[in-house]
C-alpha cells in the first residue's frame, strides 16, 4: 500500500469553486491513528467509566451545538444542500447525543443480570455525502456511548465537513478515543483489514458494501453492519386521503434532489385513480423544480453523479414513459430536474432503472388493479429499506405492514426520514445492521450472559 496520499478536492455543486484541497491520510498516519483507538480503548470501555463517557458526549453536543452556524454553511457550501435541509441535519447532531444517551444507554443492560454488554472495542465508522454529518455522527456516538473508540471517516467527496467534524470532536476533548480520518477507499480497506478493529459500520452503495464484506470474509468474528440505501415504494389505497398522500410521495420522491437512501422511487396507484393522482403529483413536482439555496430543493453532488443519473432515463425500456423532466442539463451542471414516469407494460418491471436504486429526483408512477398482487410485489423488492402504505384505515395499514418485509413501514407518511431513537436499516440488499440508539448494544457491544 503507498503511503502516498491522494488529493481530495471538492467544489460547490453551487458554482463549482474549489471549496477544499486537503491531501488524504496517509497509511502511516491511519495505522497510529488505530494505535492511539486500542490504547485508548481500556480506560473508555469500563462499564464504570460511563459517568465520563457521558460528559464526554455532552461536551461534544454543546461544542456542537455553538458552532451550528458554521455547519449549516458548510453543508450549503460544499454538500449543495438548501438552508433548510441544512439546518436541519445540524439540528439533528446535538440531538443524536441526547437520545443515544437518554434512551440508547439508559436501556442497554450494561450492569444488569444475568446480561453485560461489553465493548467489542475499536470501531471503524465510514460515512456517505448525502447527510456527511448526521449519518456518520449517527453511527459515531452509540459507539462511543457504548464504550467502543472510533476511527470515523467522512466522505471523500467533502473534505472540508469531514476537517470540520474533526476539528469540532477534538474541540470537545474526545480526540483520543474518536480519530477523524479523510479519505476514499484505500482509507476504508486499511481500517476494514485491521486487526484492532471489531465493529465496521458504514452507509453508502451497493459496490462499498460488497467491496468490505470480501475485505472482512478472511474475519469473521469482525462485525460488519452495513445500509445501503433502497429501492423505496409506497401504495396508495383506493380510500387514500389524495392531497395527504401526493404531497408526501412529492416530498419523499424530491427533496435533497432525491439524493436520500430513503428516498421514494415508485408509487403504486389504483388504476382508476391513476389519471387524477398522476395530474396533481405533475402539479406538486413544480414547487421541487428550482434548486436554489433558499428553496426546498438542493443541488446533486457533483456533475458527475447528475450525470450518472440521467443517462439511464435518455434511452427508456419500453413501457415506461417520460412524462416531465429533462434527464439532461449543461456540462459541469450539478442541476438535475425532477423526473416523474409512468409505467404502461409490466415488462417495464424488469428494467435497471425500475429495479436498482437510481440516486436523484425521480418517481415512476405504476397503476395497479390488484392491490393484494400489488403488495406482493412490493415484498418482493430485494432494496427493501423503507415503504409507505396510504390509506385511511389503520386496520389495512396493518394488514399490509405485516406482509412488507422493509426496515421501515410507514402509515400515511412519506418513506423519507427516520426516527433517532429508534433502529434504522433495511432488509435484503438494502443491508444488515440497526446502528441506531437502541439498537448500538447489539452492533457495537458483545452480550454477555453471566449466571451466578
């Protein structure tokens, strides 16, 4: 491995300025970072030490807290996000801490009988660029609340939110048992190799979770906990609220310009109600079409990603039909408009671009006559992260959830957002860990079961 480091550049999706140029860390500098994590791990495990790993964390949330302006820039600046989706995952940081400690620990049976949780020890920690703070911090805190230390690393595409998370955890006096690495994958697979570390959990694609479950099959008794992302879908029942319904799928389908691992990307609708609720969800797409800073829409990452994903709806299978949106724009635009399909031939089912996660703003409408048989299919979706049902009566709700095997149902709500204090995580390709509060126990800490 060279101990070379690569340069990490990043410009604003905004206006393309060069907003970060910071070499990646180096492989010496990883390994003494992993040093530091092992010898710091016996004094911050203890189930003792818990006192101090709570004042620790509470620092963190009040350094946090102070400096919330300066993350909401940066996430404006460098991850193209709009004001509001920026204030609110800087919202979310301090909150994290709050939960993880208030419910996540307060739960966990850390001294009772006949159960102990003890520390696996170092955990590895990648994050994605879609929510770089909250969802990297997401997995960073039930670690350390637990009693593990941590390597974390941001995403490669924002080295200037990755420095500033840094910055921020040394500020709070966690620098030894939490090291910020930046860097891409050569970064990951050194962690990922590394004896010293028993917990790996990360949020991305496809590709980087098979890329560390082949890094970590020569390990087994590492854990290896992984969300990558979903194929969502929501049903809309014949007794929906109409209005509730299309602007939640709206939302869902566009906000963050679709750039959300929960992200709706397929609304089922009755077939006699497909006309209507097809007009009013073209109506509803206007108010997500301006990407502006100030508005509710943000930009895509990088050109590169808009054109990653607009080049599979230029030439589409056929059955599935364009009715608005331009999958194109100028070269080096990171705008991508808000797409909306229908599909007219079930053959359309089997295409890539109904079948995989396409990571941008778009919504396939797809009727259904059948909304037993359109339930099944839903079940049989392998990206099985988060679904939505519509419908006035919680008793079909019910019946439905209970046949949709997805880490999230949700009852007339979007598919897009979780709740803190609760598991997080799909089923099938979607991944296999809950690193949510009340659930770090199991991921980041061994059960012990102790009888006297």
């Amino acid at each position: 491995m060279s101990s070379a480091p690569a340069v990490l550049i990043s410009r604003s999706p905004w206006d393309g300025a060069v907003v970060c140029e910071c070499p990646s860390t180096t492989a010496a500098a990883v390994a003494a970072a992993l040093d530091r994590l092992a010898q710091a791990f016996p004094g911050w495990s203890p189930a003792a030490r818990l006192p101090a790993r709570r004042e620790g964390l509470q620092r963190f949330a009040t350094v946090l807290r102070a400096a919330r302006a300066e993350i909401v820039a940066a996430l404006v600046r460098e991850a193209g996000k709009c004001q509001s989706d920026a204030q609110a995952e800087a919202d979310l940081l301090p909150r994290k801490i709050e939960i993880s400690l208030d419910a996540g620990l307060t739960r966990t049976p850390l001294g009772g009988e006949p159960l102990r949780f003890r520390p696996r020890g170092v955990a590895a920690c990648i994050g994605p660029f879609n929510f770089p703070l909250h969802l990297l911090h997401g997995l960073v805190v039930p670690a350390l609340a637990v009693g593990c230390t941590v390597l974390a690393k941001p995403s490669e595409r924002l080295p200037a939110i990755g420095g500033l998370y840094a910055r921020l955890a040394a500020q709070s006096g966690l620098d030894e048992v939490l090291q910020v690495v930046l860097g891409g994958a050569v970064v990951a697979s050194q962690a990922a190799l590394d004896e010293r570390v028993m917990t790996v959990a990360a949020v991305g694609g496809q590709a980087m979770g098979r890329a560390l479950a082949q890094l970590l099959a020569a390990r087994p008794h590492a854990v290896l906990a992984l969300e990558l992302g979903g194929v969502n879908q929501a049903l809309v029942l014949d007794d929906a609220d109409q209005a509730l319904s299309v602007a939640a799928i709206a939302e869902g389908a566009w906000r963050m310009a679709g750039q959300r691992c929960t992200a709706t990307r397929i609304v089922h609708v009755p077939r006699a109600q497909a006309e209507a609720l097809t007009a009013q969800l073209l109506a509803a797409r206007g108010a997500w079409t301006p990407a502006t800073p100030e508005g509710p829409a943000g930009m895509m990452i990088s050109a590169q990603a808009r054109e990653d994903f607009q080049r599979p709806f230029r030439v589409l299978p056929a059955g599935l039909r364009l009715l608005a949106g331009a999958p194109s724009a100028p070269a080096g635009s990171c705008r991508a408009e808000p797409l909306v399909l229908t599909l007219e031939q079930p053959s359309a089912r089997r295409a890539a671009v109904y079948r995989e996660e396409q990571f941008g703003p778009m919504l396939i409408i797809d009727p259904y006559d059948d909304p037993a048989e359109c339930c099944a299919r839903l079940a049989a979706n392998p990206y099985r992260l988060s679904a939505s049902v519509f419908t006035a009566s919680r008793e079909r709700f019910r019946i439905c959830a209970e046949q949709l095997p997805y880490g999230l149902v949700n009852w007339n709500r979007s598919t897009a957002g979780a709740r803190s204090d609760l598991p997080f995580g799909g089923t099938g390709a979607s991944g296999n860990g809950r690193p949510a509060a009340l659930a770090a126990g199991a991921l980041f800490a061994d059960e012990t079961v102790v009888w006297e």
